[in-house]
DNA sequence: TTGTAAGCGTTATCAA
DNA sequence: TTGATAACGCTTACAA
C-alpha cells in the first residue's frame, strides 16, 4: 500500500495531542475543544490523511457492509431489487458486497464464507439456492426476499393474492381454459409458488379448465426464450378454436409469449388473454401493454432494510448480552448454541393488479 | 460480535503451536508437517474457528476488494456488465463493492472516499459523474468503461465504427433522410459522443440529410419514454412521405420508437428503418427484432478486468519500491507526488453490427 | 477535556 | 519446520 499511510500516530505528532484525542475528534468532536478542532483539522489537511476503515473495523466490529446475493441480474426483477437496495445508501449509511448467484450450492456457500469472514453485518438473500435452515445457522441476521424463507425472517410479495387476482381477471375475460406458465423448481416453499395454488384455486371456484406449464429454469435470456416458445407452440396447438387465458409467472416470460403471438399472427387474436406478474417497466412498454401483477419493489425493499437494521442492532444488544453472559464459564464458550436466533419475521407486500391491453375483458 | 470470536490464539493453545504456525497453516501449508497439519484441522473443527479477513487486511494491506459504480440498472446494458463483473469473483477472487450512480457530484465522491478508506485495491467506474483527471488523482488503479477517460485507463467500444455500420445500413435502406436520437448531455470526450460524428460523417459522405435530435437524460425508464415519444412525433410530423432511417443511441430507446409506430400503425412501415445500439437481448426479442450495433458486453468486461488487475499488480510492485526509496528521506513523504500513475492504457473493441428485422434494405 | 495503554486478529521479520 | 515479537491503524476503558 504505498510508501507509509498516514495515521492518527502521525496527525497526534505534529498537533501535539494523543492518537485518543484524535479518535475523538473524528467520533465525538464536542468532546474537543474548537480551538483544538481547529488545529487539527488543519492537520489532516496538511498532512493528507485519509481514514482506514479496516483498522476500525478490527478495533470496534462494526463492519457496515451487508451481504446481499441476487441469483442474476439479466432478469428486471433482481436488477431493479438491487438497485433499491444500493440506494439506501444514503439512508442507512451500509455499503453492499454484492454476489451474483450461482446455483451450485457449493459455490454459493463459498461467497457466503467470504461474506462472513469479511464481518458483513448482514444478508439480503434474494438467491434461492441454499435453504433457509442453513442460512439461519449462520448467526448473523438474515432477510430473505421473495424466496423460501421458513427459518429466516423474509419480505414478499403476497403471490397468493396476486395470482387470484390474475387469474380473475382471465375468468372475467371469458377464457375457456387456462394456462401457467411457471418455473418448475420451485418447491412449495418458495413464495412465488403460491402464485400456482392461487391460480389452481381460482380456476377450480370457477369451474375453468386450466393446465400447469413448467419449465425448466436455465441461466440466459436466449434460454428461457427458446423454451417459452415452444410451450407457446404447444398451446396453440392443443386449444384451437378455444379463448386462451396465459398467466405467466414474470413480466419476461409474459413478454416472450406476447412477442412470439404477435410475430405469428401480425396481432394479438382476441383467443389470447395475457397476463405476466412483476410490474417490470417493460410490461408496460410492450407493443400491447401488457396485464401484469405489480409487485411493490420500492416497498420490498424498504421493508428488507428495516427488519434487516433491526435485527442488526437487536443482534448487538444480544450480543454483549451473550458476551457478559459467558464470561464466567468460557468452558461453554466453544459449543456454545449462541446462533443468532430471534424469532422469524415475516413482511408480506401486497401486489397491485395493472389490468392493460394483453387482457381486456 | 457476538461472545469473544475464535481466533489463531486459541487454536495455537489448543494444539500447543505457535500463533505463526497456524498462519502458516492456512498460507503455505507445505511448511507444516502433514502431522501436525491434520492437528490443526482437527483443531479447526473442534473450535468452529471462522476466518476473519479484517484483521488479515489490516495485518498485510490486501483487501481483494474492488470498488463499483454504475450509473443505473434499469438499463439492461449496466445491469449486463454489472453481472459479468461480478462473475469474475470466480477467475479473480475480487470481490465488489457496489454503488449505484447518482448524478451528484458530491454525492459520488462521497462514494468513493468510502470505497477508499476500506482501501479497495481498484475501481471499476462506469458512471459518468466524476471527470478522470479526478479520479486518476486518487492514486489507485481505476479502469472506466464506455465512459469518460482521458486520464485513466479504460476499456470501450469502438462507437465510431459502430455508428459508421449503422449509418452505412440505413444508406443501404436508401433512406432519404437520417435522424439520430442521442442524449445531449455528451461532451464530446464520453466515448459515446464518437457515434455522433460516425453518423454524421458517414451522411456526409454519401450526401444524406440529417439530423440530431438530443434529448435531456432523466433518471427514468418513465421519463425516457415520454421524452422519446414526443421526439418520434415531431419526426412523423416533420417528414412525411420520406424514407427516415431513426439511429437511436441504444437499444432501450430504440425499442420506444418501434413500439411508439407500430402502435400507431399497427405495423412497421416501410418508411421507418430503426436500428438502436448495444445488443441487449431486448432488441432481438422485440416483435419485430431490432437491428442493433452490439457491444460485446463479454469481451468489455474481460478486458476491463484483465487492465485492472494488472494495474493492481504493478502498483503494488510500484508501491514497494517507492516505500524503499523513502526509507532514507521521509520528510519528503508528506507532499510525496507518489500518485499513482501508470500511463493510461486504452483498449477499444469493436461491435458487431445485427441487421434486422427493422432495417431491411 | 485529554492521555495511557491494552486490545482487535491477522501477517511479517527474525531467530532458533 | 517452528516460535517470539513487532507491526497494521483504530477504539476504548480507565486515569488524570
């Protein structure tokens, strides 16, 4: 790191005053006399000081860094997810160390290792390859976001609703059999697969015929495009002549569905009824406007952030607790049970219903 | 943190080494006997010991710390390069910082007087806030991408070229006259503004009418939107009956204008060539797909990498010597002129033209 | 209001 | 091959 960094050492030097009261210049400054202030204000001027987090960091633990490990950023979603995330910068002062997930558990445990070694403060999970149960063993606070999230606390969107919604809206449209389209890895744990019974039950109240469309999630756009298409093939091919409601499970997919439909027809026939979930700009920017399910990310996110604060500073009060505790008998100190365990808390984000020109009754 | 964390101390008491060995153990276990190599694992085990990369920082300077700013992620083309950046965790082992741009000066420099004092070994910078005979002064390796730099090194597309390609295919289109809707807000130093004069010179060469239509850059898809719609008005407005050739400056907006026609004329006609830039899966997946000037994402990331790292490598050897040299003199190591500065390098690549649907000839 | 001194958990430099 | 000991740069009792 270049020739020697400048350190309070050197600023207590050259002012005449203790490393301490330098310390406390930056972290209590009406502890020090203005005059004194001043003096040494001019001293990090003229010496060039520039601060080290680190060396704070190891003094006092406190990192300000948060985990946060999004599955990919190609899809709208996560990208505009991280986006908010990254913005509340400016309200709570903690910087991201950002992890692009992959799904090999073993290597997303590899970044989680990392993250905790780096002392992060916290994990915003929006990946869902490592279950829940192993994350919360991991003794620090967790928020989960639209993912499996038994054991940890979470914020989703509230995808029962959102599907019965959607699903309404195909019943209202008059469609004689209805479609999802969906990822098919989901295990019923996953939030977003409430989005399939929400569906299924909306179907079944009505008396509609409906089918359940997986796939099989792959890791590029070009991927997903080529499989939706050929389910949208398959449709086509089994429903001549019938009023095709299709709710997909994102705006992405939904977007592929409409676009292949659109190149096939040169419009979209009054048979197709269309309906995506996400509320992704996008949808909104398709040829035809497409009917989706706006998920609230400016909420899911603010809300993430305020469990996820929470816990932290709950977690520290635990903490020194624990340490007091302990400091007796440090014979327990090694299998100690001290996983950070607050109970679970659970925010559930209601979406919005945006009917538009995919599905007009 | 949670009870007194296991450190390199306990394990050194537990097995009866030294401090020493145990560093050596996880640094260059060949210098530890295969014996007691297995003590100290099973010692590991028994503890529960947790690296801690903070003290390790501190202790010898690496951090493996990159620092990130883009402008945004609601443009694909951000969000593309963010995610393959963070994908080089894998080949590199750097893990990213991440800010999202704001457009404050002050704002940014505040994030990156962060992302210096937790001594992030490089910066990636995508953003446009800061002039690079700023950030060159902060004397540590920076590589910008696709965006201002002449004092730093970067990695960009070759934009003149790829407007060249365009401009060229709407000729082959046999247009009559040529627009070019571009942000205003380029100086002509930001790699981008090159598309400018490649378009401009090639309707020169070939005698076209032409013409740039700049628009205010807003912090909006929303935003953009409007502001592009209004534009492809006053164009339908302004040359009827002409041949327009519409060369927009990147696929998000070129998308707009398409989908802005074809809703109003239920198709695409004839007198509209469109071709936008960037590449981004968007554009192939339009209804009627986009031509497009496409950046290799890929390849702009890999080079952008490949700079960096060795710029980091040669600072730090730099770094060394330059502490050496001080050893002798250091009452000149305040006003030091040790800035980092290596002569900027500067890598171009080159796009790939995509003709389209929405550019036949 | 200021100072002393003991950490924080590693790595680095010598010796042995 | 191993160990003592001094960094690294900041915080934090406890004293003064």
């Amino acid at each position: 790191m270049a020739k020697r960094n400048v350190t309070y050492q050197d600023i207590a030097r050259y002012t005449g005053f203790s490393k301490t009261t330098i310390s406390r210049f930056f972290n209590r400054p009406e502890s020090v006399t203005p005059d004194h202030r001043k003096q040494i204000r001019d001293a990090l001027d003229v010496l060039d000081y520039k601060s080290n987090k680190v060396a704070r960091i190891l003094a006092n633990g406190q990192t300000e860094f948060i985990g946060l490990i999004v599955p990919n950023l190609y899809l709208g979603f996560y990208a505009e997810l991280l986006n908010l995330f990254l913005n509340t910068y400016e309200k709570y002062g903690y910087k991201f160390i950002v992890f692009s997930g992959s799904s090999h558990e073993e290597t997303e445990r590899r970044y989680i290792s990392e993250l905790l070694s780096y002392k992060v403060e916290g994990l915003i999970v929006l990946s869902h390859t490592i279950p829940s149960i192993e994350l919360a063993s991991y003794g620090i606070p967790v928020v989960a976001v639209e993912r499996e999230d038994r054991y940890i606390s979470s914020v989703n969107t509230d995808n029962y609703s959102g599907a019965v919604q959607a699903t309404e809206l195909l019943y209202q449209c008059r469609c004689d059999i209805c479609l999802h389209i969906n990822s098919q890895d989901y295990d019923p744990q996953v939030p977003a697969s409430a989005r399939i019974t929400g569906f299924t039950d909306v179907c079944e109240r009505h008396g509609m015929d409906c089918r359940i469309l997986p796939y099989t999630l792959g890791n590029s756009y070009d991927d997903l495009q080529t499989k939706v298409e050929t389910i949208v093939e398959d449709i086509i091919a089994s429903y001549p002549g019938k009023r095709k409601g299709i709710f997909c499970s994102n705006d992405t997919t939904a977007g592929i569905v409409l676009n292949h439909i659109l190149r096939k027809y040169g419009h979209l026939p009054d048979e197709f009824k269309i309906i995506g979930f996400d509320g992704s700009p996008a949808a909104r920017q398709a040829v035809v406007p497409i009917s989706t399910v706006a998920q609230q990310t400016d909420k899911l996110v603010e809300s993430a952030m305020e469990l996820l604060v929470r816990q932290i500073s709950e977690y520290a009060t635990g903490a020194s607790a624990r340490e007091a505790d302990s400091a007796g008998n440090t014979e327990n100190a090694v299998n100690g049970g001290d996983s950070f365990s607050l109970k679970p808390e659970h925010r559930i984000i209601p979406p919005i219903l945006m009917p538009r020109g995919t599905s007009r009754p």
